[in-house]
C-alpha cells in the first residue's frame, strides 16, 4: 500500500488554505492512501484497444437554418 505522510497531508491542506486538526490529518492520510491503492489498480487494466473520449455520452450540437 502507497504510505501517505502526515506531513504531506499538511502540506496539501496549506496549499489549499485548509485549516485541518490532527484527526482531520489522520483521516484525509488514510483517504488518500485508499484513492492512490484504487488508481495504482486501475493502471492494470489494459487500455491500448479503446478509443479515447472527452465525455462520457457523446454530445452533437443540433444547428437549424437562419431564417428572418
């Protein structure tokens, strides 16, 4: 598992301009710690046969005649 540091963690939240106490410190470690385990997964998966896409539902603009 990907070890996120307290100091980090503070580091983020000042950048941020986060005021966090030590509980809040352990808690968004551990967070990020489990986000990072979930996305070390998801680079598993083999991707190189799907087509790259911006949005989830494909989105066409509907462009009517200009009429006076």
């Amino acid at each position: 598992m990907i070890k996120i540091t307290k100091e980090e963690v503070r580091k983020v939240a000042h950048l941020a301009r986060l005021e966090l106490n030590e509980d809040e410190i352990n808690s968004h470690a551990k967070q990020l710690e489990k986000i990072l385990e979930y996305v070390k997964q998801l680079e598993k998966i083999d991707t190189k046969d799907v087509s790259c896409t911006t949005r989830a539902i494909e989105v066409t603009n509907v462009f009517r005649k200009d009429e006076n």
